[in-house]
C-alpha cells in the first residue's frame, strides 16, 4: 500500500518487453522484473517498450499490468505506456521521443525521453517530465539546457534506467510522492492524445 506523501522510488522508462526478446507477456517475466526491482531497492516502474515493435503496443504494456496486478498485487508500481516518436510541429524531419504512462488516476504522464536525442532541438507540447540523466543516453543530454526547459515549463526532472535489459532496471530512478505525478497528469477527456482511445483508466 503507498501512504499519502510517501516518497517512491520509481524507474519511469523501461523496455520489459524487449527485454523478454518480444515474448508473449508471461508470469515468468513479470517475476523477474519484480525480483530486479526488489534487489535494487526500486518501488516500480512504467512500462515503456517502442510503440513501433508492435502494432498494438499498449495491448501488450496492459498485459502486463494485469499479470502484475493479478499474480503480484502490491509488490511493486506498474504504469502502463509506451514510448514514441513525435515530428516537431515546425520540422517534420525533426524527431523526439516521449514515454507515456497512464497512472492509477486514469491520467496520462508524458516524459521526454533523452532531450538531444535524436533532434538536437526540443520541443515542450503537454509533458509532465524531462529525463537529465538516462544510463544509455548521457552522453548527449545538457544538463544545464535541461534544468533552463524544465524551470521555465515546471517539468518534473527525471532519471532513468532506458533499461532493455531486466538486470539493468532501476539503474536509475526518481524519489518523488505518487501525489506529485497523480496531480500533473493529463486529462485524456480533455486532451485527445493519439492511441490512448481504447485505454481510459487501468
Ligand atoms: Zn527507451
């Protein structure tokens, strides 16, 4: 059970997925992704595999949810997402990457996955998070550019593990209540956002 104000340890860009070799969602998996997260000390995790392996990502991200919830309830944090690739509205050739969630409030938290990476450009359009340190990806984030973008559009700072591999989970996280995600997520009545039609709560 989380308490009210209690901080958790949360590691907000995973590829569990691809970390099983793209196998169908088993127990099994959800096993050792659990036990990864016991060993590292972590509290839980979103589920962000690429949307491009598979034509109904989601499907296979709330899968997971549901084997996590099911045969290891309150063991550990799972939100269910994705991670993406969006044209920015003033060069379509230019691209980012964003990893949404939905959280147990039915609301949807988008975080810019690795800012530089792979525009060198940014572009801030309905983002709760921007990741300042990411274990595969340092080497082109600016920090300080990161902390000016997340000042000036009130970002949550995000680290994360960008884990593909289960032993890498949790290699990074944040310390935040789950108050502070809860209350910044998008409202997916009010804002349409592309894929998320058929998933409206977990
Ligand atoms: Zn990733």
């Amino acid at each position: 059970m989380v308490n009210k104000g209690e901080k958790l340890k949360l590691d907000l860009h995973t590829h569990i997925w691809e970390a099983s070799s793209f196998e169908t969602p088993s127990i099994d998996t959800a096993y050792k992704v659990i036990n990864q997260c016991k060993k590292i000390g972590i509290d839980g995790i979103a589920i962000t595999d690429h949307d491009h392996a598979h034509p109904d990502l989601l499907k296979i991200s709330f899968e997971y949810y549901k084997i996590f919830t099911k045969h290891f309830p309150n063991e550990i944090v799972v939100f269910p997402g994705r991670e993406i690739e969006l044209h920015m509205k003033h060069d379509y050739f230019q691209t980012y990457e964003v990893g949404e969630f939905m959280l147990p409030n039915g609301k949807l938290f988008r975080n810019y996955c690795h800012p530089g990476h792979p525009s060198q450009q940014i572009e801030i359009n309905h983002i709760q998070s921007i990741e300042v340190n990411n274990s595969i990806h340092n080497w082109h984030i600016n920090k300080n550019q990161v902390y000016e973008l997340a000042d000036k559009h009130n970002l949550i700072l995000t680290e994360v593990s960008d884990a593909h591999d289960i032993n890498d989970i949790g290699k990074n996280y944040i310390e935040i209540p789950l108050e502070d995600l809860l209350s910044s997520g998008i409202d997916l009545n009010k804002l349409q956002i592309q894929g998320w039609e058929n998933h409206r709560s977990i």
